[in-house]
C-alpha cells in the first residue's frame, strides 16, 4: 500500500531554497542515505565488519551506446545519477520515514528529514528499486517519487524477486537546466567534492568502498582517491579528559570562507567556531607557493560527543559557557575540550606557525620601532602573545592589538605586586625577598619606561598635529580657534572634569603641567574658585599650586596662592586687531582679566584667594605676530624675545603686577620641539 504524507509535496519543493552553486547536494544527500542504510545493515547482521559499497553512475546526455565509444564523455553534460547500495533497503519501517516530511526517525544520527525535497528541487524526479527484507523473505519495493501534491507515482511493493541480498538503487533523474549548468563534467572532481563532503568517514577510515563510474566503464575508487590526495595533508592528534578519549582531525578547505573548528557527532558538524577568536594567526586565507588559497578545518570526534548529541543535532547535552574553569575537575565541558583542540593545533600546525609568527615579527618590528617606540618593553616582556597577532594588521589595526596586550600585561603585574606585598609578611631572609622581587621589579620598571615612552610619543604627536592646525587649508583658511585651542586644553572644561593628563600647556610651559585651577571658555562667575560676578570671559586662568621650586612655600591646603597665569588664544595669522578696543586688544584683554581676580571676591571652599598688587601673574597671548598686533605691541612698548620670534613686556601699577608675552604658534612649536629634543633623539621620533 502506497504511504500517504499529509503535506503537499509540491508546495514544500517549492518553497525549499537551494543555491545553484550547491547543484551537487542532491548527490550528497544520497549517498548520504545509502551509508545510513549499510550502518542499520551492519546492526541487523551484528557484523560492525560488514563492507559496505556504494556505486555511483554518472549519466550523460545522449544515448549511452554512442557515449561509451566517444573518446572524451566528460564534455557532455550530466543529466542523472544513479547511486546503488548494498544497505538494509527500504523495509516498511524506511519507507514510512521517507513519507513522512521532518522524520524524527534518524534525528539522532543527524538527519533533518528533508533531503528527498533536496533532491527534487534539482531533479525533475527520483527512480527508487529496493530490495528489502520482510517476514522472512525478500521483496522489492519500486517507485517514482515527483513534485506533485502526493508525491509518489506507479508505487509497487512486496514484488517477488530473484535478488539474494537487500539493497537500493536511487535514479536522481533529468537535472534542472539551472542546476545543471552548474555541476562539473569531471568525474574526478565529483569524486573530490564527494570526499570533502564526506571526509569525516574517509578521514577516520569508516567510509564503505565507494565507487564512481562514467558511461564509458571508466571508474573511481574514492578511497584509493582520498588516500592519494588528501591522506598525506590530513593531520591528526588526540587527547583524554576524564576518561574520555577525543581525535583530533585538520584539513584543508579550499572552498570553506574561515578557519573553523568543527565539534563533530556521528560525522556531522554540531557546533563550529572560528579558529581566529582563540588562535588569531588563523584569521586569513592561507596562501602557499603553487596553491590556491586555503582554509584549515578542525575536527574533533569522539564518542563522548556521539553519546551527548541532542536529537536535534543542535547542541550538546554537556555545559558550553565560558567561565566553567570552577567546575568539578573530572566533568567535561565544551571550554576544556575547546583548550585541548587549541593545543593539538598548535602541536600539529607548529612548524607552520612558527614561519608565519616570524614572518609577522619581520614585517611588524620596522613598523613599531617606527610608528610605536613606546611599545617596546611591552614586546619584551610579551613575545609570544605579539607572535600571535593575526597576519595583515593595518598600523591602526596593529596599534589596538599591542594596546591590548599592554593592558593586559599591566593588569598582570600590578596583581603580582599586590599578590607579593602579601607574601611579604612570611618573608624573614633578604634573599628570599630579592629573589620574590627580582621578576616583579624588572617588569615594573618597564611598565614605567613602557608609559613615559607613550608619553613621550605623545608630546611628539601633539607638537606635528599643532603644526599642521596653523597650515593654510584646501580653502586658503586656517583652522578654526576652538580647535587649535582645544588642542591646549578643552574648551569649557575645569579640573574637575579633566585630569591633567589630557591637557597640553607643556606647551606654553612645562611649569603649567602643575596647576590646582583650571578654567576654561568660562565666565568668571561660572568658576567655582574664584567666586567672581564678572562677566567677561576668559581662555584659560591658571593657578600654579604644585612647582617643585615654590612647594614649601604652600600651607598644607595650599593656601595661600603664589601666582596666577592667564592664557588668551587667538586664531592663526589673525589680522584684526585695535589698539585700546577690549574685544579686539588682547593686552588690554589680558590686563583686564588681571584687574577682575584682584578686584573680584575670589573664594575657594569659603577661604579667601588673597590675590593683590603682589601676587605675580604670568600672562601668555598665543597669537600670530600680524601688522596690526605689532601696532599695538609697539605702541604698549613690548620687547622682542631673544629668538626675535615673540614679545614680552612687565607690568606694574598701583594695584598689580604681571608679565605678559606674546607668542606666535610657530615659536611655541619651535621652543616645545627643543625641551623635548632629549626624549624624542631616544626614540628615534625625527
């Protein structure tokens, strides 16, 4: 009796998508089948002995008898295949599975139930002949199977027949056009797709004899195929946890997009990950001498796997988070059977890795002795992590890694240090503790020589981008003076929401590194410290607290205050300036400024500032010296710095005193490139 499916078959087709690029699927699925239907043969006879085989017929277009004295068949295309079994063949319990859309019944050997819509969405039908056993005897089962609503046609069962051994023979009948075009005509290379495809038994030598023939009596053996190409690039280890043995399998992927470790049930893939999150030397395409490019992929198989498999073929049945490493030592757990696999890796493809990890070192230390000086102590001491990084890094790219691993390492050793000032209590020899201390010091001391170099590296990069801030740009402008001012320090930003590490007034001068007030872009009156109801706005004000000359002179909350600095920043090469007008004179801007701290009720933490006619202030205007700056520089009697290249001029009236200079961009860069000069000559920053 013909089964019956509750679905209709032709909407399901329909609806299936296959890619063109995947026209061999069909095949795969196929076979597929048939080492299913040799497996189930192997546990009714109780002979895991058992040889299995499967033969596989390339049909062409055109009468077979004019294709077998052709002198080359493979330049016509192929229409069908033919795959014929020596397996368990469609018994009742098969083919009611084969009718039923998404059996369950070889879910837990991985299979999803759907391979025979595979095969019509690229066939026009499939031709089924099996023999099987039935109370006792053999029968035969025959049937088409098309993409119509019931799917089945001419359906014949329980036929009498002469044949002595079970077995099926599968018609993949008349390819679609569009499927068609894209499969090879070759038999070899069907034959290699089919040993990729399938690798997984050729690889653990479990595979039946497979054998494919064209119509010319011309044939392949798989195995001998696979032994002569593929063996001697398979490359193989293993391992134990808890009892449990796994294998350990690499080949390589010409056709595969990414390095990928394959965790593997009943030879098919559960679970993969990208190789390049755990060993990132494996990030890119593999490109040998006379090959095209490749991709490793891991296998690792065991029975451990096998038997933890979930019905689905989804997942496993074991833990898989990350952070498993507190968990009982003797459970399994996809984290450590993922560490072990890393480390085969690393065995197996050592010799690989090892060229490649140096010929990562020889390209990337020009670049960091470069670009990077600051990270040579991080190199030092990490070697073996920066011979990790993956291939083809970008400057950028590179310059992230090695942040990375310089955070890391820091992290590290300042637990170390911690860790050792513990130990020091059961320290009782001097010895004891140089030799506790030795390591931890020497990396200590490169961490500090590690960030002065960044810092150092920094400077240099602020001084080129100043530089390039005063240039004309592509519309004969010059940059904006909110930019070249935030580039001293952030606009409408104060000590308390920067820290000093973010500012550069080593620029104007290395004394303003130490301040304990910052104001900047602020009204007086928005300035906490100073307490004042001016409305006028200054660039920056600057109190000097912490000077190594002036530091006894403080009181312990550092009051009072010794000197103040004013800074006024003005656009490169501005041209606009009036002599005795408050918007556009900046020594009477400056001046001003002056007569508002002195003038104002200045308070900190309800103290007063005491800021008088003693107080010193220093006054710095960044500003380009333009014809109409100097008028007014002449006119207020300014003298010119001994390099000729800026102003200075000293005040002192009734109620102040204040030096004021005026510095043009380019002798800011000129004098800050000399103070550093030392640090940059010894890290090559020319």
């Amino acid at each position: 009796m013909r089964p019956n499916s509750s679905t209709n078959l032709r909407n399901r087709v329909k609806k299936l998508y296959l890619p063109k690029t995947k026209a061999l699927y069909p095949l795969f699925e196929i076979i597929s089948n048939s080492i299913h239907a040799i497996d189930e043969k192997k546990v009714e006879l109780n002979d895991p002995n058992f040889k299995g085989r499967i033969e596989i017929k390339i049909i062409r277009n055109g009468s077979e008898e004019v294709l077998k004295q052709l002198e080359d068949i493979e330049k016509y295309p192929i229409n069908s295949f033919s795959v014929t079994d020596n397996g368990i063949g469609l018994n009742d319990e098969n083919i009611q599975s084969f009718a039923e859309f998404d059996s369950e019944k070889k879910a837990e050997i991985g299979g999803k139930g759907v391979g025979r819509l595979v095969c019509l969405k690229a066939f026009d039908k499939i031709i089924a002949d099996s023999t099987y056993q039935s109370n006792g005897s053999l029968k035969v089962r025959k049937f088409n199977y098309r993409k119509s609503k019931e799917g089945f046609d001419k359906y014949e069962e329980n036929l009498d027949t002469k044949n002595k051994k079970t077995g099926t023979n599968i018609i993949l009948s008349n390819y679609e056009l569009k499927y068609q075009k894209h499969v090879t005509k070759e038999m070899m290379e069907i034959g290699r797709q089919v040993i990729t495809h399938f690798q997984l038994y050729f690889i653990q030598k479990i595979e039946p004899e497979i054998i494919i023939r064209n119509q010319d009596d011309t044939e392949i053996n798989l195995t001998s195929l696979f032994n002569r190409e593929f063996q001697t690039q398979i490359l193989n280890d293993e391992f134990t946890l808890a009892n449990q043995s796994f294998q350990v399998f690499i080949s390589k992927s010409l056709k595969a997009l990414s390095h990928k470790i394959h965790y593997c049930a009943h030879q098919r893939t559960v679970k993969d990950e990208y190789v390049a999150k755990y060993l990132e030397d494996l990030k890119y395409k593999i490109r040998q001498e006379n090959e095209d490019g490749f991709y490793f992929q891991i296998f690792v198989v065991g029975d451990f796997l096998d038997k933890n498999v979930n019905e689905a073929r989804t997942g496993f049945y074991f833990a898989t988070e990350e952070d498993d490493e507190n968990e009982d030592l003797e459970e399994i757990t996809l984290s450590k059977i993922r560490k072990n696999t890393i480390s085969s890796i690393e065995k197996l493809l050592s010799n690989f890795l090892t060229e490649l990890r140096k010929e990562k070192l020889d390209k990337y230390l020009p670049i960091i002795k470069e670009e990077f000086p600051n990270y040579t102590n991080v190199i030092s001491n990490n070697l073996e992590k920066v011979k990790k990084l993956p291939v083809g890094l970008s400057k950028q790219e590179l310059d992230i890694k090695l942040y990375e691993i310089e955070t890391e390492w820091k992290l590290n050793v300042r637990k170390e240090g911690v860790e050792l000032i513990d130990k020091e209590k059961d320290i009782t020899q001097l010895e004891d503790y140089k030799k506790l201390y030795d390591k931890f010091l020497s990396q200590f001391n490169d961490i500090g020589q590690s960030d002065l170099a960044r810092y150092v590296v920094h400077r240099r990069s602020v001084i080129d981008l100043l530089d390039k801030l005063i240039e004309l740009n592509q519309n004969e402008k010059f940059a904006n003076e909110d930019i070249v001012h935030s580039l001293f320090f952030p606009i409408r930003e104060t000590n308390e929401t920067i820290s000093s590490d973010k500012q550069n007034l080593w620029l104007l001068d290395e004394r303003l590194t130490f301040n304990s007030l910052l104001a900047s872009d602020k009204l007086f009156k928005q300035v906490d410290q100073l307490n004042s109801d001016s409305k006028k706005r200054m660039d920056l004000i600057i109190q000097q607290g912490e000077v190594f000359e002036n530091a006894t002179l403080f009181s312990e909350d550092k009051f009072p205050f010794e000197s103040f600095t004013i800074v006024e920043f003005k656009k490169p090469e501005r041209d606009d300036y009036k002599q005795g007008d408050i918007k556009k004179d900046p020594v009477k801007q400056v001046r001003k400024y002056v007569e508002e701290i002195i003038a104002g009720k200045e308070k900190k933490n309800g103290k007063p500032i005491r800021a008088d006619r003693n107080t010193p202030f220093y006054c710095y205007i960044v500003a380009d010296i333009t014809p109409t700056l100097e008028n007014i520089l002449d006119y207020e009697s300014f003298d010119p710095t001994p390099d000729g290249l800026g102003y200075f001029r000293f005040y002192e009236t009734r109620t102040s005193r204040a030096y004021v200079e005026v510095m043009p961009f380019q002798k800011i860069i000129k004098d800050a490139k000399q103070r550093n000069k030392i640090l940059f000559d010894k890290l090559n920053l020319i």
